[in-house]
C-alpha cells in the first residue's frame, strides 16, 4: 500500500503489539505459506502497519531500526574487515556483513551488488506488504548470498479496488511523490505502482569541496497482473523498472594541483517475472516460473577546466531463472521439491572482458508434524555452477510446543557464498590513487599486462601469480536455539541464541611488491576462518487499547579463529605508537572483527486514538561502540583490534511521526528522523543530521 487508511488498516490486520503475531502467515522460511508459528527457524516480520507508521520512504530506514539488523560499509577488498565503502551501506546480519546476506523481491532475487552490497534505496516501501527476515544460514532453499539469511520484501496484491496516492516533503528538499491503484476485474487482480524520490543531498564537511551525498532523483514502477483461470490454474505476471540518476561533483588532485570533477551516475534496475500455479489434486500442486532482471550502472566523470572525460566506470548485469516446484501432501506433512537454472552475464569497466557464468541447482524439502506438538523440517540443496565445485546445503529444524503459549526452537544447517564475479575477475586500476585490484583468474594475465606498460617493474617474479588463484566457496555451519513465549492475548517475549562458524573466507591482500608508482596490487584468496555468536531477544507489549511498546536487543561475539590461534602461539605483536615498544598481543585483549558492535538495542512505542483519528509513533535504535581499522590517530601495526583507541563510540538514532485523519480519505503526518542529530561525516556519510518530513496521503477504496 502506497499510503493508506491507517486506522482501517489496523482493524483489519494482525497487529504485531499482541500474540496474534504466532499466526501470521509466511513464506521465505519454507517456500510455502505457512503460520509463524509452525516454523522452526528464526523470523521476523514486518508488517505494512509499522511501515506506514513510520512515515518512511525507503525500505533501508525501515530496517535500520530493527533488533539484529545493523546499517553496515563492506569493505572494499574484504568482506569482514570493516572499512569504509565508497558504494554506500548495506544489512549486517548475526554479526555478517551484507555480502552474505540475500535480499528479495517477491521470492526472487535482487542483483547489482557494488563491493558486495545492494543499494537499497532502489525500493520505495509503498506498495510493501510485509518484510519478512529469515536469521541463519538459508542456503538450503535459496542457494548462494544466504550465508546470513534472507530479507524477502513482499509487494501488495489488491484485496479491493483502490486508488492511492501519497505527497512526501522533507529536510534538502526532498520530495517524494507516490501513486498505485488496484482493479479487481472477475478473477484477475491488476495493481499499477509509481515513485518519484529525489533529493538536494547534504554535505556533512563544509572544509572539504563537494557534497557528501550529491544530489540525485528516482523513479520506481511496477505493474502485477494475477488471474485464477479455475481452481485449478492461476498465472502471475510482474514487471518493474527503477531508475536513478546522481550529479557528481567532487575535487581531485592529479599531480597535486587541484582539479573539480563533475558528471552524473546513473543505475537502472528493471526485471520480469511470470509463474504459472497448477494444482493436480487436493494434495498435489507445482508451479513454474521464469525470472528476468538486469541491472546497469554508469558513471561519467568530466574534468570541468576542459569538459575532458576523466573516468567512466559501467556495469551491466543480467539473470535468467527458470524454476520449476512441486508441493506434495498435506501441510502439516508437505513435501517440496524443485529445480532450477541459473545463467548469469556481467560487462563491466572495470574486467578484461564480458563475463559469464551458469549453474543448476535442485532442492528437497520435509515438513512433519507430530502430535500437534512437534514441527521437524528437513531439506537439502545441491548446486552446480561453471566455475567453482559442487555443493551440498542441508539443513535440519524443529520446533516444539510444550503448550499454546511456549514454543522451543531449534535448527542447523550449512551454508555457503560462492565467489562473486568481482572477486574472480576485476580488473581495476584507481586512477586517483593508483592501485589495482585484480581478481583471482585475472591475476597472472592482469600482471603481465602491467609490466608490459610499465607499470610494474621488469625485475619483478611474477611467475608463481601466472596461473592465477583458485577460489573456493566460502562455507558455514548456522545454529540457532530460542523460544517464543505469549502472555495471553498481551505480549510476546522472543528469544534466540545463535553461533555462526565460516571457514574458506574470502579476503584481498596484498601482493609481496608494488607498481613503479609504489602503490600497492591487491588480489583474493581464501584466508581466514571466523565465527559470530550472540544472543537476540525481542519483546511486545500492549499496555491498553491505545499504546503497545516493542523492544529489542542483541549480544554479538564476532572473532577471527586464525588470529585466536596466533595469539595463543605467541606469534602476534603490537607496537606501542609513542614508545616504539613491542609486545605480545594477550588473548585477552583481542576485541574481535572490526564494525561489529557487542551491544545493539532498539525500543518503539506506537500510540492509536480510533476516535480522535490520531496515531504516534517513537522509535529509537541502539548501535555500541564499534571497532574501526586505520583511526588517525592509532596505529599498532598488527591490523586487529586490541586496543581501545581503536574504538568508535557508540550512538543513537531516534525517530517521530504523528499522524491525523483528515475525514474518510486524508490522512495527514508530520515526523523528525534523527531526533539526537547525530553524525559521523567520516564512518557514518548515509546519516545525515536531524530532518523533518510532512506526508499527505489519500486513498479511495472500493
């Protein structure tokens, strides 16, 4: 829903502030629809009421506010490292950051990662149904990138028909414009969404030439169509296009004189989706389906002195995805199997030439219920791809119900995140500094070519690099133990504690030579092991017919295995920075990875007047302090953290709305984000300082 009724919409939907939570319904846990309840495997869900409430246009400030979920940079070589990334900011999820962390749409996935990450500011929340997360290892359904878990964004379908419209206005006049309507037409639904988004951006540092976010404008459709030939037959087909167009200007320093810059970026997402869903019989029903996206992003940067191209990076991407499923037997003892096909292609600036890939993949999945108290679900999946070996992801889950108000849960599974094309093929030289990064099949060709223009000594080996590295997929084991607890019809208490042990990781280095500028050559291979584990609980709570409260709150242990064992050998040294002293590094002061915070929390209290016409929302967000690599005014020379010097403090967001029914289609909010008008223009460029923001918002309904 684009905007809508609120007070209808809470009459009408599963509130989220009381037990009814258990009985929502489901999808990316299993495949199928199914009760929360009934599912072994930590969820959580996010309802288009507490969207709405939010006043929130985009779906990355809905998730930042949520218990597990951290805003995170991935590095730019590494993928637990933790430095800052030009490319934006990403869901760190169980202490993973947001490489290993699958994001769909409707079931299927969303592609374009930059450095590992996916710019979710290309979807508008107005037409979210709900957002379900699914915490743990998910790559026995889902396949690679579900190493963490699994944020599906579930779109709308139109129960009735409507016309909806939503007018957005807030800090660096930004402006946001929403409109969907839905037809109901025999026994074919049609919905048709829009979005227009822009901003003037901000500049977080008046000392430095350019903006910190510049400005840029979006523009987001999607259409579905839904129709039930019979009750046997139904055919789905949907389509969505996203657009947004960035103006760059920044300066730079070739040859130290300084230089402005100026161009524009401009990314585009746009993918087709059809299925068709037969069902045999009352126990037996399948579904094909073909998925379709591409996705481009072009950035030209011209030198203003001479309107002389500077730099032109390009990326095209493109995914087909033929699926077939089948759904056998009843649903407490359903039985779920399919195949599938991947083609993948890349063509980018930045490698040696168009890349592709291909893979197949077949899943199997059993759920039992037992005596109405135990749920077992146990599923398997085997992928085949071109360039790297097969694997084998099971995963084995359970639930079990001493009564209707206490659940047990527990489950294990395996999971792994195959080597993306930038880590197998980039071919990049930064044209600022002068580094480059080649990935692990480019290293020996993209050596020779940098000795052949001079870029790399002649005296340099280079031979034992000539046949390049061989990556294998990162792999983990999850476990997740918790319980859920009702107290009547007024709250809910969720907890659950997980453990997380990756091996195979993935990380650039540097190779033992640099470039005839003295720059440094980086490449990938795998290195190191690491684990995360923790403890997430979550609460809610309805007070009385008007306020409900939520709360949440996560412990995190992420450390480095290799690092533990260096240390305990005696083989790691610090230096003291003043002193020039070195020592031994004790066990005990190694904090962990770096960008990883002990301590997050988050609380929301929701106010509703039915009468008066008046919602209120106030949610704050919890992030501990975090270790960061490479602080100014700290060097040790081991590049881990084990100092707290090291450390950046910790901080909160806070965020309001208030809204008011104005008659029976109006509906007026106004809301500050930021309220604390914290900043951090160096580690934390996405947050900018306290804003305000007034939506109107109108619906029609048939």
């Amino acid at each position: 829903m684009a905007c809508c009724n609120v007070f209808s919409a809470m009459s009408q939907e599963r509130t989220d502030s009381t037990g009814k939570i258990l009985d929502e319904v489901v999808v990316t846990a299993t495949r199928t629809e199914n009760k929360i309840s009934n599912v072994p495997l930590p969820m959580q869900v996010i309802g288009a009421q507490s969207i709405n409430l939010s006043g929130s246009q985009k779906l990355i400030d809905i998730l930042e506010m949520q218990s597990g979920l951290v805003i995170a940079n991935n590095p730019l070589g590494t993928s637990l490292q933790g430095y800052p990334n030009p490319f934006g900011s990403g869901i760190q999820l169980q202490g993973l950051d947001p490489a290993y962390t699958l994001i769909l749409l409707d079931g299927e996935p969303l592609t374009g990662r930059n450095a590992g990450i996916i710019n979710l500011g290309r979807i508008a929340v107005g037409n979210i149904k709900q957002i379900e997360i699914l915490k743990g290892p998910a790559t026995s359904l889902y396949g690679s990138d579900a190493l963490a878990g699994v944020i599906n964004i579930i779109s709308e379908t139109p129960k009735n028909n409507y016309l909806d419209a939503r007018l957005h206005y807030g800090t660096n006049n930004t402006l946001g414009i929403t409109a969907s309507t839905g037809i109901i037409k025999g026994n074919t639904v049609f919905e048709i969404f829009a979005n227009r988004y822009s901003s003037d951006g901000y500049d977080l540092d008046k000392n430095i030439y350019g903006k910190t976010i510049d400005p840029y404008t979006d523009y987001s459709f999607s259409g579905k169509m839904i129709s039930e030939w019979n009750d046997k037959n139904k055919l789905t087909l949907s389509g969505r296009f996203f657009t947004e167009k960035q103006f760059n200007n920044y300066m730079i320093y070739p040859d130290g004189q300084p230089s402005v810059v100026s161009g524009t970026s401009v990314e585009t997402d746009e993918s087709g989706f059809l299925k068709w869903n037969h069902k045999v019989n009352g126990k037996v029903n399948y579904h094909a389906s073909v998925y379709v996206t591409g996705y481009s992003n072009d950035a030209n940067a011209y030198l203003q002195k001479n309107d002389s191209l500077y730099e032109n990076i390009s990326l095209d991407q493109l995914l087909v995805r033929p699926e077939l499923q089948f759904n056998i037997g009843a649903p407490k003892a359903l039985f779920i199997s399919g195949v599938g096909y991947n083609f993948e292609k890349i063509n980018s600036s930045r490698y040696s030439s168009k890349k592709d890939m291909d893979s197949w993949y077949a899943f199997v999945q059993k759920q039992w219920q037992w005596k109405e108290n135990f749920n077992i679900i146990a599923g398997a999946r085997f992928d085949k791809n071109s360039i790297y070996n097969a694997q084998l992801s099971p995963k084995l889950a359970l639930a079990y119900k001493i009564n209707p108000s206490f659940i047990l849960k527990g489950s294990i599974g395996a999971g792994f995140k195959a080597p993306d094309f930038r880590q197998q093929f980039l071919n990049f030289s930064n044209s600022l500094i002068g580094y480059t990064i080649l990935g692990a099949k480019e290293l020996g060709e993209g050596l020779i070519d940098l000795q052949n223009s001079g870029q790399l000594d002649k005296s340099v080996n280079i031979t034992p690099y000539l046949n390049g590295v061989t990556l294998t997929p990162e792999k983990s084991i999850g476990i997740n133990v918790g319980a859920d607890y009702t107290f009547g019809n007024k709250a809910v208490w969720k907890l659950n504690l997980f453990r997380n042990d990756i091996s195979n990781l993935i990380e650039s280095y540097n190779l033992p030579f640099s470039k005839s500028n003295n720059q440094s050559i980086f490449s990938y291979k795998n290195l190191n092991k690491v684990f995360t584990e923790g403890i997430e609980t979550n609460f809610s709570y309805k007070l009385d017919n008007h306020f409900s409260v939520f709360g949440g709150y996560q412990f995190l242990i992420a450390k480095d295995k290799d690092v533990i064992k260096e240390i305990k050998a005696g083989k790691l040294y610090k230096r003291d920075p003043e002193t020039n002293v070195t020592t031994l590094v004790r066990i005990e002061e190694y904090k962990g990875l770096f960008n990883r915070s002990k301590h997050t929390a988050n609380a929301r209290i929701q106010y509703r007047n039915d009468n008066k016409g008046v919602t209120a929302f106030l949610a704050a967000k919890y992030r501990g302090r975090y270790g960061f690599s490479g602080l100014d005014d700290f060097q040790d020379g081991n590049e881990i953290l084990d100092n707290e010097k090291e450390f950046v403090k910790g901080f909160v967001l806070m965020n309001a709305t208030l809204s008011k029914q104005l008659g029976r289609h109006f509906e007026l909010q106004g809301g500050v984000q930021n309220m604390l008008n914290y900043t951090n223009k160096t580690l934390m460029p996405n947050i900018y300082g306290r804003s305000y923001f007034i939506n109107v918002n109108f619906k029609l309904e048939k």
